[in-house]
C-alpha cells in the first residue's frame, strides 16, 4: 500500500453522508504502530501462518521512511515504538472495515 493511497483515501462522510472525503479533507490523522502480531494468515488450518519479520535492521529504515513518505504528503502522523509492546486502544467509527492489501 502505497503513501498516495492512503493519504487520499475517501473514508469519510461528505454533508450527504457518502464516503467522499479524504482524511486530508476532515483535518484527520494517522497512528501508525509498527505490530508484527497483527498481521497474520489463517486461511488453512486452525492457526495463524508463521511469518519471519524482517531484521530491524532492514525494517526499521522501511518503517521510518513509510512514516517519512506519509508525512511529506501532508499527513498529520503518530506513532508508536517500534519493535516494543505497546497497548493500542480504537474506537471504530462506523459501519466499514476495508482490507486495503492482500
């Protein structure tokens, strides 16, 4: 997923109530928590896939220059630490959950 996509994606409700507006658009922001747990593949089996992390030697310069690339495009951006335990708390706001990479 790409820094343009996300930063222009229309997630939020226009006066007509239509996803047409960008996160630009309603002063929003970004947390982007660094969570290699969270991601996972189940699709065979009862258990998530193993998946081998990237040594932070090589994910940390990804990561930062992902935070870099969002925020040179105007994107208000927090994040987390990488690589610690964190607890991350969300409140979801509606009725949409997209899968934006497969």
């Amino acid at each position: 997923m790409d820094a343009d996509k996300i930063v222009g994606l229309r997630l939020f409700a226009d006066a007509d109530g239509k996803m047409n507006l960008a996160m630009g658009d309603v002063d929003g922001a970004l947390l982007v928590v660094s969570q290699f747990t969270l991601y996972g593949n189940a699709e065979k089996g009862r258990r998530r896939a193993s998946l081998t992390p990237r040594a932070p030697e090589v994910a940390i310069p990804l990561y930062e220059r992902f935070l870099a690339m969002l925020r040179e495009r105007g994107a208000r951006t927090e994040t987390g630490e990488f690589g610690a335990m964190m607890d991350v708390e969300l409140v979801n706001d509606g009725p949409v959950t997209l899968w934006l990479e497969r």
